[in-house]
C-alpha cells in the first residue's frame, strides 16, 4: 500500500514518519518576523491609537508582538507614534542606535512621515531625515487597522528581506562594524563609523 493510500485510509494515523524540511533562512525570517517586539515611543495624539492596536480588541499578540519594550536593547521595531520635533530628533537617533541588528522603523501618521501640519521650524519634516523608514502608516491619526497593516506590511518586507542585509549599505543604522588585520598584528577591533 502507497503511503498516499494510507493517509487516505487512516489519516495522520497513516503518516509513519513526520518531518518537515525547510532552508534555515525560511526559518530565520520566519521566526524574525513573529517575534518583532516595539520600543516605546509615542510622541503625540498617534501613540494613543498604537496604544490601543496593544489593548485587547485589536491585540497584536496575534503577531507576537505584544510587548513593547522600554529597553530598546530588546526592541526590534521603533514605530515613531507622532510629530518629531527638533529636540526629540538626537534623542529619538540615540535610542535607534541602541537597537540591536536586525531592526526596522514604521512611521506612524502624517506627523512622523512628512511633518504633517506643522510646517515649522519646531518640528522635524519627516523622521526619515533621522532613521531610516521601512513602513510608513498614512493618517492623522491612523486607525488601530491602519497600523496592523502597516506592521503585517512589514512581516511581509522581513519575510522577503535579505537575511543578511547590512545597513551600512544604505548609509544608516547603528553601522556597528568588525575590523581585522592579519597576520604581522594579528588584532580584531570593534569599530564605529
Ligand atoms: S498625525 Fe494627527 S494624530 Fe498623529 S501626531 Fe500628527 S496631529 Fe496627532
């Protein structure tokens, strides 16, 4: 008897041996994509709807993801929630740089994209003159659906993302890099740009 015709017979009871077989990229991405955990850092009107897409009725546990993190040594996402203004810009830089690698950024409304209403010299024109963007999420504010579409946008990107994909090819991020010379001194550094 087939093993075709033993499932049709006898269900899983007529699978002898269970095994999945996959690349451990697919894995990895996989896995990074459902385990993406936020850093806190509402600024505005914007935060209290990413609030709520956290609160039970949207619950983005769904997506693993229902921790926001205070320490942004263990946040993976920053979604900048509002306006950005010029005094918040290096401090919103400093806490992007301490976010370890691999990790992304999600504009949240029109403030944080482009300045929104507040063409002033107060507040930043966009955050990505500060971070680099991966997702940007249209609205004032956006709605909590808005935001999950914006962030399942970005489970997609990460799924279909080099794995290895480096942000000093595009000039951003921490740009943390390892240095080394051999043989006549043999040394390895740890080095910034
Ligand atoms: S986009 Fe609208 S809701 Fe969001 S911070 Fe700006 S004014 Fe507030």
């Amino acid at each position: 008897m087939s093993a075709v015709q033993k499932i049709i017979d006898d269900g899983l009871g007529g699978i002898e041996h269970n095994f999945v077989t996959a690349r451990v990229e697919d894995l990895v991405k996989w896995a990074r994509s459902r385990s993406s955990w936020g850093a806190s850092f509402g600024l505005a009107c914007c935060a209290i709807e990413m609030m709520g897409t956290g609160a039970s009725h949207y619950d983005i546990s769904r997506f693993g993801m229902e921790v926001f993190r205070a320490s942004p040594r263990q946040a993976d996402i920053m979604i900048v929630a509002g306006r950005v203004s010029q005094k918040m810009a290096p401090v919103l830089r400093q806490v992007y740089d301490q976010m370890m690698e691999p990790k992304w950024v999600i504009s949240m409304g029109v403030c944080a994209s482009s300045g929104g209403m507040f063409n002033n010299y107060a507040i930043v024109q966009g955050v990505d003159q500060i971070v680099p963007v991966d997702v940007y999420a249209p609205g004032c504010p956006p709605t909590p659906e808005t935001l999950i579409h914006a962030i399942e946008t970005l489970h997609q990107l990460i799924e279909d993302g080099e794995i290895m994909r480096r942000r000093a090819a595009t000039g951003a991020g921490a740009q943390v890099e390892l240095s080394a010379t051999l043989p006549s001194s043999v040394s390895v550094g740890l080095g910034t740009k």
